[in-house]
C-alpha cells in the first residue's frame, strides 16, 4: 500500500510538474540531499527522503512564481533593499534674484508677471521640501538645523586648511569630495601651509532654497533634500610659503566672508546625516 500511495503521489507530481520536466528525470533525485537557489532569490535547503508522502495534493512549489511549499521545505525569501548615499548632482542651482523692477514694469508686464510667477514657485517648491523633510524626521526645526550646519561649516573649513582628507571623506558627499580633494591639491601646490579660524559667531545664515531629487518623484523613500544656505562670517586666513613666512593674508584682519553651501540628506533614512554636497560662488 506504501508503494501504491507513492506512485499516486508521483503520479500528482507528474501532473503538476508542467516546465520543470518529466517525472523520470526526478525519480532520480528522490534519495538524494540537496540544496539550491532559486533565480529569484529564495532559498531551499531540505532533503528529498519519502517524496511522496511530503508533496502536497493541491500545489507544487514553483521557483518562477514563488509559491510556498508545505510540508517539504521552508522557504525563505531573501529581501535586499539598495539605496543611493548621494545622487551625485544638485538638483536645482540657486540664483539670485534679478533687481527689482519699477513699479509699473512690475505690475503691467509679461517680464514682471513672468517673475512673480518664479518668485511664487520658488517659494513653494521650498515650503514643500521643508514641509516633507519635517514629515519624515520627528524633531527637526531650524534651529537644530542651523546649529548643525555651523557645526559642519567650522568643522569643514578646519579640515581643509590642515588637508585632512581622511576626516573630511565622511562630512562632504562622495561627488563633492573629489572636487575639495582637488582644491587642497592645488592650494598645496601653492603654499606650504595655510591657517584659518573663524573669529567669534556666524553673523548671517539664511535659507535661500530648499529642493528634492531622486530617482523617481513619487518614491520618496530613495529622495534627498538639499539645503541652500547663505553664511556669512568674519575669518582669518593667512598662506606660508616654505621658509614659514605669510605671503598671502593676514593674521590681525578678519576678513568679511559670505558662502552659499548646499547641505544634503536622505528624507527617510533615519540613521542619515547632514553632509556638504556643493558650494555656489557668485
């Protein structure tokens, strides 16, 4: 009666197995142990003693479309998730407006509609930015954001005067690493050594724009936000030439300086950090 139950059963299996080949070419493999991965990343690892008893009546596992398989091995399906550390690009470059137009321009022409127009969108394209970013991060405001980012202005500006490429890999995005790394080159070229210090608080930070970028505009879960940031700041910078004397700037004058930096995260990693992905130079 064993023997009969499992010719039934190979019998169902034959019926079942359309596209995974005839019942002949599997008989050989019932006593074996074996283990292999599906093309469609689901792993089976169990062996084939007593075939038949273990085959369900109703369904045959099916590596192409995924179905489970009771009673003879448990699936498990391995799920990668991929996502990109930076895009690479900014998504949209800031520009500064263009002067005010007299009044009359400004209301009764197409060139002062037409800039109302850009004015309002710009406006609302960054109120959508800072309103998903609030969305997505519990606990962000401007004033934590501001506080990191002068964190990351002093912290950057330090690194680069000293070359320290090692440190400022993780603090700059990947595409803008490589344009710094061949700024210090240059400046090393130049000078043997630079100084730099920030003298006392940022005066001005302001947030001109803000924008989203990813792959695919209605998955937010692989975009990024980037903020641009005016800074200004009193600095003192001074270059050394190598018998250790300051052919360029001056150690008693702080020097007035406003930077335009684009500032970059993930929207929903949670784990993800502000980094500099870009400088604006005016």
């Amino acid at each position: 009666m064993a023997a009969l139950r499992r010719s039934a059963s190979l019998w169902r299996l034959d019926r079942w197995s359309t596209g995974f080949g005839r019942i002949g070419a599997m008989k050989q493999q019932l006593c074996d142990q074996t283990a292999w991965r599906s093309s469609v990343g689901i792993e089976r690892n169990r062996g084939f003693a007593g075939l038949g008893e273990f085959i369900p009546r109703k369904e045959i596992f099916s590596s192409a479309f995924a179905i489970p398989w009771r009673g003879l091995a448990t699936a498990r399906q391995v799920k990668m998730d991929f996502y990109m550390s930076s895009p690479g690009l900014i998504a949209e470059k800031y520009r500064p407006p263009p002067p005010p137009l007299p009044f009359f321009q400004r209301w009764f022409t197409r060139q002062g509609w037409r800039l109302k127009k850009k004015y309002l969108m710009d406006m609302l394209k960054t109120a959508y930015c800072l309103a998903k970013l609030r969305k997505k991060h519990k606990g962000y405001n401007q004033k934590v954001f501001y506080r990191e980012a002068t964190d990351l202005y002093k912290e950057i500006n330090k690194l680069s005067a000293a070359g320290d490429l090692g440190k400022l890999r993780r603090l700059v995005t990947e595409h803008f690493f490589s344009v710094i790394k061949n700024q210090i080159k240059q400046r090393q070229a130049a000078y043997s050594r630079v100084h730099w210090e920030m003298v006392g608080q940022i005066k001005l930070m302001r947030t001109l724009q803000g924008r989203l970028i990813g792959i695919d505009r209605k998955d937010l879960d692989n975009a990024f936000v980037q903020i641009t940031l005016r800074i200004q700041s009193n600095q003192i910078f001074a270059a050394y030439d190598k018998n250790n004397n300051i052919i360029k700037g001056d150690l008693e004058k702080p020097l007035l300086v406003e930077d335009i930096w684009i500032f970059e995260k993930h929207l929903t990693r949670p784990d993800s950090t502000w980094r500099l992905c870009g400088q604006l130079n005016f």
